[in-house]
C-alpha cells in the first residue's frame, strides 16, 4: 500500500515535472535488474546514446540498473503507472501481465540454438507476441538476447537425479515452475535481486541463468559448482507503455524507432561472447567447479523434461507451441 501511493505520488511529480516547459527534453526512464555490464545492461546503454543523438537532445534516457529503482514485479506496476517509460524483463515475467504465451520461451530445450530462437523472435511469431500485449496497455517494441541458461548449486549436477529435493531459484514462470518440478526438485520463485543473499544464506541450494547474469551478481562466490547444460533460453522483450509511445511527436518516434533498431542489433550481437566472457572470468576466479555435462546425462535432461512441453500446452497454446517447433524443424519425438 505505501508503495502503492509512493509509486503514485512519483508518477504525479514526473507528470508535473514534465509538463514544466516545452523545451524540456522528454525523459525516459529505463529501469532494469541486471548489472550495466551484461547484454541487457549494455544494450540499454547503448539505446540511451544512440536514441539521445539521434534526438539531438530532445529525448534524455536515464538508465537504472541493477534494480536500483524497482525490483522485477514493482517494475511492471511502475511502468503502468507512468512512473518508468521503458523495460525490458525476461520473457519469463510476462505471466503477471496475463500474457502466459511469452513463457513458449521457457521450455526445456525448444531452441537447438541462438539461430533456431531468431527465426521466431525476429520472425512473424515474434511480432505477433509483440502485438498481443498492446490490448493490456504494453507496446512491445523489440526482443534482446542474452542466452541459453545452466544451472548452478551447492552439489555437482550431473544429470536430472541431483536436483531431486534441491530448492531452486526461478523467475516468476509456471513453466520454470513446471521444469524444476519435472526435475524433482523445489521450485521457489524469487525475485532476481534476493538471488545472491538467498543461495548466500541458503534458503536455496542453487539457481538457473546465463552465465553473464550469474557472474555479474557474483553468484559463483557462493555456488561452487555450474553445470553447463544450456536447456533453456532466457531473453527479453523490450516495452514501454503504449500511451507513452503513441503520445511521442512521431518523428521523434521514428528516430526513437531507429535507436532501438541498433540497440537491439547490438545486444544481439554481443550476447554470445558476453556470456563466453563471463564463464572464462568464473573459471578464473577458481571458486566454481565447472562441470560439462556428458552425452548421458544430457539425454537424460531431455528426457527428463520434454513431458514439460505437454504439460504446459494449454497454458501457452498448442498452436503457439506447434508454430514454433514448425518454424525452428524442432522434434519433439527425436529425445
Ligand atoms: C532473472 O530474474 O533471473 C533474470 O531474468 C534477470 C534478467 O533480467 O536477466
């Protein structure tokens, strides 16, 4: 409740502050989770000197990162409520908007490769899921990669067998939720935020994200192992509120338009190497045993969770999930 009225009563002084005079650059305000140093984190940077030269100064984009502003739900209710103009969650946060078709990017395994994710992000899937969030206020402007996922622990994990009863970290997913369980082990939703302190202190016992995402928020200090076992995507779908954007003078839009073009050029190119990086600096730092994982054990993680993808049709759409595995030649009976 007191953030409630906190968020409303900043959302009042950014409309007061911002209707002070029309030469007044407009201001966005680009609130995000990760550190600066990761794909998003760059690929907001970047939007922010590309879309404030292209305005010529007539947009200022002020980037908090980090969750320096709002944690992963406050900033879908800040963005509602006009107090951020621009986020780009991971795709497995869309639940909570009612859109349950993001988390198709969730299940185990549906993307062979970054090459198979791009046919449906920059393809008309992609633009469809886009679109379907404009009738809940939310215009869906691009998607940016950061990369496929392993999880982490307090154990070796060598095959689906040593997360049974492990407590694991997940985003605000159903399908995670869904995946963990297939797994045997406990799911607890989290925000990204309290992962370091809770895997620190150890209400979990380990976690799931790219390597870019656990090295940058220091997890490997308290995870002394990562398997590397790339069984799920995680990325994100850049938005801002749909009266916002349509409000925009359109040229102004246009060039807005163009800066994110290049943003997300640019985070999609960094993404893979970002990640490379940050595994190479969680081997430097020698607190993390790095386990690859042999051709049995991932066999038995696919088996394992293929069921997730049935499990989950209804919930995210046969036909979404169809589409997708038409548009990406994924077979499901090849496990
Ligand atoms: C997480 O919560 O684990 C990630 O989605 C954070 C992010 O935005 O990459």
């Amino acid at each position: 409740m007191k953030y409630r009225m906190l968020s409303w009563l900043f959302a009042l002084m950014v409309g007061l502050v911002g209707s002070a005079a029309a030469s007044d650059p407009i201001v966005i305000r680009f609130s995000h989770v990760v550190a600066p140093d990761t794909p998003k984190g760059k690929a907001a940077d970047y939007f922010k000197q590309r879309a404030e030269a292209l305005t010529e100064g007539r947009v200022r984009v002020e980037v908090y990162p980090n969750s320096t502003l709002y944690k992963d739900r406050e900033e879908m209710e800040a963005l509602q409520l006009g107090a951020v103009q621009m986020l780009a969650p991971s795709l497995a946060k869309f639940g909570v908007l009612g859109v349950a078709e993001f988390e198709v990017f969730d299940l185990p395994f549906i993307f062979d490769d970054a090459e198979a994710l791009a046919k449906v992000t920059r393809g008309p899937i992609g633009r469809r899921l886009l679109a379907s969030l404009e009738p809940r206020g939310i215009k869906g402007l691009a998607f940016w990669d950061n990369g496929f996922k392993s999880f982490s622990a307090n154990t070796p994990i060598h095959g689906p067998a040593d997360l049974i009863g492990k407590r694991m970290r997940i985003q605000p997913s159903k399908v995670l939720e869904t995946q963990m369980q297939a797994l045997g082990a406990v799911p607890h939703m989290m925000a990204f935020s309290e992962v370091y302190d809770a895997l620190r202190i150890g209400i979990v016992d380990g976690t799931e994200n790219p390597h870019s995402n656990l090295y940058t928020q220091r997890m490997h200090e308290v995870q002394p192992y990562i398997t590397l076992t790339d069984h799920g995507y995680l990325g994100y779908a850049v938005i801002t509120s749909k009266k916002f954007w349509d409000g925009l003078p359109r040229g102004i839009r246009r060039q807005l338009e163009q800066a994110m073009r290049e943003a997300s050029d640019f985070a999609n190119r960094i993404a893979r190497e970002e990640n490379e990086r940050a595994i190479a600096a969680v081997r430097a730092a020698g607190t993390t045993e790095i386990v690859e994982l042999d051709a049995v054990g991932r066999e038995a993680f696919k088996r394992a969770l293929l069921p997730v993808h049935g499990a989950m049709a209804e919930r995210i759409g046969v036909k979404l999930i169809e589409a997708i595995y038409r548009e990406t030649g994924f077979d499901p009976n090849a496990f």
